[in-house]
C-alpha cells in the first residue's frame, strides 16, 4: 500500500470526522445566550403615556428593541418583552413619549438565564438623566447639526414645511 492510498484510506476520514467535530463544537457554543424577560413598570403617569420605545445595548451594539403605542384615547398596555442576549451585563436606553414630553432613561443591567428584570419608571426625571432635548453620548447635538442634517423642527430638504 503507498503513503497516498495509506492517506486516503485511513487518515483522511478521521481528519474529516475531526474537522467536522470542531465545527459543531464551535457552532454550539457560540449559541450560549441568556435568556431573560423585561418587564416596565410606570407610576403615576402610566395615563399619560403614548409610546415607549427601549433599546438593549450590549458593548455599544444595539441587541434587541421594543416598542409599543398606546390606541387613541386609551392607556398603554403592559411594556413586557423577552430577550435573548449574547451578554450578562448591558444597558437599557428607554424613551418614553408622555405626549406633550419625552423622558429619556438609561439603566444598566445584569441578566440571568430565565430571570425577570422589573424596570421602573419614575414619575420625574432624575437630576442625572438626560433631558429628552439633550442627545445622548454620541449622538449629534440638536444645536449643532451634522453639514447635511437640519436643526431640530426644521423640515429635511424636499419635506413639505
């Protein structure tokens, strides 16, 4: 027997089986996630609300959104959504529209697998939150717009004023 048909014969179906082996292994692990489920809970002002929307963000990487609005003339239901994260530890960015306001929140976390996590939100703003006229890290200010964006409230070009 040569060394090719010795290859061929022998060595080259356990190489394969072991290449094959290694990919599964990484492809299982790489679906490690945390499974967790968000809950919102509002005050006072839980009439007031029109819209919610959260971002979870993971090592600046938005991972997972929601959002819900309330039908005209009603309150909005309850703000529960499940994720599943690539990460224990992130951030929720949460906008809330109270119609005539909007209030700006951050919340870091910590996940664990099948746990829920109950973010309240407060009535007023903390004095460390960011007004919603304030833009959060990394985002344009609304005084300073970028060349080809217009400053807030004015129409984009080609918009009807």
């Amino acid at each position: 027997m040569s060394r090719y048909d010795l290859f061929r014969k022998r060595l080259a179906p356990i190489a394969f089986f072991l290449a094959i082996g290694l990919i599964a292994r990484d492809s299982c692990q790489k679906d490690q996630r945390t499974h967790t489920t968000v809950e919102l809970a509002f005050g006072a002002q839980k009439p007031r609300v029109r819209a919610v929307d959260v971002n979870v963000v993971i090592k600046d990487v938005t991972v997972a959104t929601f959002h819900r609005v309330a039908l005209p003339g009603g309150s909005i239901g309850p703000c529960r959504f499940q994720a599943s994260l690539p990460a224990d530890d992130g951030e929720l960015r949460i906008d809330v529209d109270l119609g005539d306001t909007h209030q700006r929140l951050t919340r870091a976390f910590h996940a664990i697998e099948g746990a829920s996590m109950l973010v309240t939100i407060p009535d007023e703003p903390r004095a460390d939150e960011p007004r919603a006229d304030e833009p959060r890290a990394g985002e344009p200010r609304a005084d300073k717009p970028h060349a080809d964006e217009p400053r807030a409230g004015e129409p984009r070009a080609g918009e009807p004023r």
